[in-house]
C-alpha cells in the first residue's frame, strides 16, 4: 500500500534527506518525480512532512492521490471554510496526518506559525517549487521569502526543496535563502528525448492560429479521436479567449484558463482538461502547475514567452509519458517588442530586477534564432552539461541540418564586418524605427515609409539588399539577443546600444553571429528565396513591386497584402486561375476575391512576352542590373523595365490629369482594360486607381 517504485536519483535524494546531511535540493523536469523524494520519507518517519507548495490545485491533487494509496494527508488552503480548516488542523496536531500541505500565505500569520506549526512533530520540511523564492528566477513570489525565517523558527531536521527549472545563479540563491548553504544539489537532467522542438515564425493573428490549427492536426489527428491533448499558450488574457475561441470555430473541443477568471470558471476548465474532456486548453502562464496528464502530445507557444526558464517548465508537459511529443514557439517581431514593454512597464520591479528581466529574455530571443540543436542549448542554459546530446537528431535545427538545409555559421569574427554595416547603417539614421523598417532600409526596398522619410537617398541605403528578408530580419533579433540593439519600450522601435555602438566603433569585439542561409523544401508554409530560380526570383520582385503599390494604395502596410511567403509561393507555382490561387498557403477566399483578378493579371504580364534574360532556363549572367529609363530619367528594375515595353507609362506618378481621364473614362462604362489601354497603364494599376478614386464599390476590408 504505502511502497513506491523510485529512480537511482530518487533513491540518492532520499538518502540524503533521511540519512545523510538532511539538506537537499532537487531540480528535475515537470512530471519527473519530484515529490516522490519527499512523499516516501514522510510516510516511513515518525511525524509529519509539512509541505510548501503555492497552488491549492496542486495541494488537492496530490493529497486525493496520497489518499487514495491509503497515506494519511490533507492540506489548509483558501478555498475551505473556517469550520474546515480548525478540522483539518486538529487532525494534523493530533497526529493523524503524515503530511501536511499549506500556502506560502499563510506563513504571514504568525499565530500560525506559534500555535500550529511550532507544536507539530515535523519529520522534514519541503519546499516545492522553489524557484519562487529567487528574485531572479522567472516565477518569484515575494510570500516564499517567509520561507527563511520560517526555517530558522522550526528548525526542521530534514529540508528538502523542488523545482523544475533553476539556473545556477537561481539554485545558489534558494539555498542561500533557506539557510541550507552545504544542500546536496541533485539533477535529474533537462534532456528531453521524446520531445520534438522547433520554432517557426509567424506574424499576425490569423497567421498563428492557422499554423496552431495545422499542429493539432498533426499530433492529435482531429478532434475526440483519443490521441491525446494539448495546451496553447498565449501571451495575454484576451489572445487565451480569442485562440480558444477561434479553434472551437473548427471543430476542436477548446477552453481557455487565465487569472483574470472566476475560480469556479477556472476551476472547471482544469477539470474538464484533466478528465480528457477537452482537445486542446488555451491559457496564459497561469496554468499548468499541478497538471498530471502524461498524454499531452503538443505544447505551442502562440507568444514568445519571458524566459527560457518558464519556456521548458511550459513545454515540458508535453509527452510525459515518454512517448514522442512537440514543443513548438511561434515568432514574431511585434511579440518581443511587446515583451519588452512589459518590463518596462512594471513599475513595481526594482531596476535591478527588471534589468535581470531584459537580460532573461534575451536569452530567450536568443534560443529562438539558434541555429544549434535546441535540446543542447537548453542543457547549456542550465548547465547540464553531463547531459549534452551533441546534437538531438529531431529538432528543427537538426532535421534541417540533416537534409542540407542549414549552411554554416559563420563565427563572431567572420561575422563582425557585416554586423557592424548593419549598426553603422542604423546608428546613421535620424530617427528609431521599428523591425520592419530597418529591414526595408538595410535590403533597399522602397517601402512607403522609406519614402516617406526620404531614406532611398541615404548612403547606406540597401547596405545589405544582396540577403532576404528573412535572413535580416534574424540578424536584428539576433542583435537584440546579443544587446546590440535594443526595443524602445513606448514605441517598439528599435535602437542602437551603447554596447552596439562600441562594436560599430570597433572599441568592442562583435558576439554576434550571422545566421546561417537556409533553403528551405517547398511545402505548404511556403518557400525561401533561395528555393527560387533566377526567373522565379524575378518574378518574385514583381509581385513585390505590385504588392507596394496596392499597400500604397490601400493606406496599409505591406504585410496586410500578403507576406514574402506567400509571393514566394505564387512566383514558384504560377498559378493560372483562382482555383490554383486558393491552394496558394496565405491567400484565403476573402484575399483571391479581393486581389486575385490583379495577380493573375500580374502573372499573364510577366509571364506572356517573357524577355530572355527572365526565362526559366535563362542563365544567371543574363540578368542585366536596373537601368535608367530614357522617357523619365527615373530608376527602374529589370522587371519594370519590362512591363514597361507593353504598358509604357506603368510606375510612373498620377497625375491629377490622369485621374480626371480615367474617371471620364469609367462615367462612359470602360473597363479597367480599356482604360489602361488608353492610359498605356497595367489593367490592375487601373483597377486599384479606380477603388482610390470611389469609382468602384470599396472592399469588406476598407468599407
């Protein structure tokens, strides 16, 4: 009845405790056994095991199953009545518990302490989830700190605390802070060999709840099919109700948990999660603490969250089991903008805590734009070292590695002549801007802000256009990592360090390394540049010079139009008709109804008289560089150059002329065809000029 089955390391904690220094710390992942080395002693001591633990959840889950294996326990929470606790406590006194479960919070009364505590025979003392007394860890509560004096008032004969995640800065303050200084510190280890870990990015609500939809679908099939289920974790409440909201909309059996609900909302959610009721639970940080389901089979961060710390105790609730299980973080700029902000914002960290804060999640950004095995970069983090997989083989840095994907890395050295055009290029600007921004500036895109501001006459305009954007845009994150450059809190703008500028100035040797160049497999997220043809590739920047144009047109950035992935995709498969568009990743019904007619007509531009130099199977020194057009002395690229043969004043300005002509031209019931045939215009530059000028019904979007 009271016999349990332990590990080698349970076995030596346990030792410890009971017959050796009887100080110990265990740090061992979620799931892992933990309170194992400190139930079994309980039940074989004279006494009772006075437990610390901060969620009351957790508290009755673990005494319901101490219980049910017939060992005496109970616990004193917020949740019961006055009538309940005086019960419960007179049991305990009486000796008729082996161990007792409370809250940190109730350490504050010091009647408490006096009368109950001090007159119970305390067979050890644990502490679980000790991180929360560290100032520095990811989780502190300020009620553990109680949990010193606490020591030194009982003096207990065996101490023993728990946790899942701790740095070695973070284990050396809890045992300094327990007053446990000689502790024997054992690790389990942080290797995860069932879990399957990758990070993708994926900008934009919709665009994140599409890729979340595409893993549940993958891991648990569809929904009540008995594989299993998963969690969602979301960087605010509002994003937790929305995502849950939005896969219910599906089909999929999906709630969502944070601290802003009733307890018995919340209540409910758990239990309906820990019954197998639900698919998939979306939840901020609040949730998770106490979940004893081994089947989760899939973890997804919708946002970046603070610290690497909370990122592996989240993502390690998945496959608890053993069995093959994923952990998948999705990224976005705007996200660590957001995060940054946050810290800023909290006016109730000290400096030093929220500078500890930054540097914690610049850790963070730093394991997601890795380009070494994950697994290995966390058991770095912890120093872990004995547990060093050398490479896991599973995660998407290996996988793509594996299969040639992944080029090299250059070092710090190699890498620092670019990183330092990179910082010159910013620290050259007049103003901050955000992400996108610089990437537009460093890769010699004329954006509407880059002309909005004038910055294509700047002499480091275009300092980096021979990379994509995708490339520059792991750069940045990269140097937010490595503190070069730093997210203004107010404006999510980014800015150059002092520590940036002293590498620009070369008074400092640059840390930061280059990411490697990935070609990444056509699949249904899409394509790289690098997976392009030299005619692909050029059709690849029409579609981007018509994407301007539209956004311009639009008032809207860019990015609203479709992404780069989406273009990609369209330039490699050439889609002939609206039915091949909708098979295009990105462009949903609502998007080929409003554009798709201007696609098509882009795609028959460039692909009807195809010069040579765009051909497929033209070779690459064919490729002739932008030229001066000889009507308007203005620069054009090779692409315009061409359409411009067909439709001669194509990319040049409106004119208020110009204008006046095509609303004549559409009062006397023209098509867009037409018009541009007598404007020497592209037919979708008309058709977008005619729904500027409300000469067309606006779409859903604008109305």
């Amino acid at each position: 009845m009271n016999s349990f089955t332990l590990y080698d390391w349970q076995r030596e904690a346990i030792d410890e405790l009971v017959d050796g220094s009887g100080r110990v710390l265990v740090v061992a992942p979620t799931g892992g056994g933990k309170s194992m080395c400190f139930q079994q002693p309980a039940v074989d001591l004279e006494g009772v095991a006075l437990v610390i633990t901060p969620l009351v959840a957790l508290m009755a889950d673990q005494v319901a199953s101490l219980e049910a294996r017939g060992i005496p326990a109970t616990y004193l929470a917020s949740n019961l009545d006055a009538a309940e606790v005086r019960r419960r406590t007179e049991r305990a006194l009486a000796g008729g518990v082996k161990l007792l479960y409370i809250a940190p919070e109730r350490l504050a009364a010091d009647w408490f302490v006096d009368e109950v505590l001090a007159r119970l025979p305390i067979s050890l003392l644990a502490v679980d989830e000790a991180h929360c007394i560290s100032h520095w860890g990811h989780d502190f509560r300020p009620d553990y700190l109680q949990l010193g004096a606490l020591v030194a008032r009982l003096r207990p004969q065996r101490l023993i605390a728990c946790t899942a995640t701790a740095t070695p800065a973070v284990r050396q303050e809890i045992v300094d802070r327990l007053g446990m200084p000689g502790a024997r510190q054992i690790l389990r280890g942080f290797a995860r060999h069932n879990l399957r870990l990758s990070v993708e990015e994926a900008s934009g609500a919709k665009a994140k709840e599409q890729h979340i939809a595409l893993e549940l679908k993958r891991w648990l099939g569809k929904p009540r099919a008995g594989r299993g289920t998963a969690i969602v974790y979301t960087g605010s409440r509002r994003q937790a109700e929305e995502v849950a909201a939005g896969l219910r909309a599906l089909g999929w059996r999906a709630a969502h948990y944070h601290a802003g609900m009733p307890g018995d909302e919340r209540g409910a959610a758990q239990e309906a999660f820990q019954a197998g009721a639900l698919d998939v639970m979306v939840a901020t940080n609040a949730f998770g603490m106490g979940i004893d389901r081994p089947d989760i089979r899939l973890v997804v961060h919708q946002s970046l969250p603070e610290s690497l710390e909370a990122y592996y105790q989240e993502v390690g609730r998945a496959g608890r089991d053993g069995e093959p299980a994923a952990g998948v973080l999705l990224l976005a700029d705007p996200d660590i903008a957001w995060r940054f902000r946050m810290i800023a914002q909290d006016s109730a960290a000290a400096p030093e805590q929220a500078l500890h804060r930054r540097e914690l999640l610049r850790a963070m950004v730093a394991y997601a734009e890795t380009s070494a095995c994950r697994h290995d970069q966390i058991l770095e983090y912890f120093e872990d070292v004995a547990e060093e997989l050398g490479g896991c083989s599973q995660c998407d840095n290996c996988v793509a590695a594996a299969e040639g994907r992944l080029g090299e890395e250059p070092d710090a050295a190699a890498s620092s002549g670019v990183v330092r055009d990179a910082l010159s290029a910013i620290r050259g600007l007049p103003f901050a801007v955000g992400a996108g921004v610089l990437a537009s500036y460093l890769l010699g895109h004329g954006s509407a802000q880059i002309r909005r501001y004038d910055w294509q006459a700047r002499d480091k305009f275009g300092v980096l256009r021979d990379r994509s954007e995708g490339w520059l845009r792991r750069l940045l994150r990269r140097c937010v990592a490595g503190g070069l450059l730093a997210f203004d809190a107010e404006h999510a703008t980014l800015r150059i360090t002092k520590r940036g500028a002293d590498v620009t100035a070369g008074v400092r040797e640059n840390a930061v390394r280059l990411p490697p160049e990935t070609r990444t497999r056509r699949i249904g997220a899409g394509v790289e540049s690098g997976d392009l043809s030299g005619g692909e590739l050029a059709l690849f920047e029409a579609l981007k010079a018509w994407r301007r144009l539209r956004a311009d047109a639009d008032g809207v950035p860019a990015y609203v139009i479709c992404h780069d992935a989406t273009l990609r995709s369209i330039a490699a498969a050439r889609p002939a008709s609206t039915e091949a568009l909708l098979a295009v990743n990105g462009l949903g019904p609502a998007k080929v109804q409003r554009y798709g007619a201007q696609l098509l007509a882009e795609l028959r531009d460039h692909g009807g008289a195809v010069p040579a130099e765009f051909r497929r199977d033209a070779p690459a020194e064919a490729h002739p560089e932008p030229d001066e057009d000889a009507g308007t002395g203005r620069r054009f690229s090779e692409h315009q150059l061409a359409v411009r043969r067909t439709h001669a004043r194509a990319y040049e300005r409106w004119s208020d002329e110009e204008d006046a002509r095509v609303a004549a031209l559409a009062g006397e019931g023209r098509t867009p065809d037409e018009i541009a045939a007598a404007l020497e215009r592209q037919p979708n530059a008309i058709a977008m000029r005619m729904e500027k000028l409300g000469l067309t019904p606006p779409s859903p979007a604008h109305a």
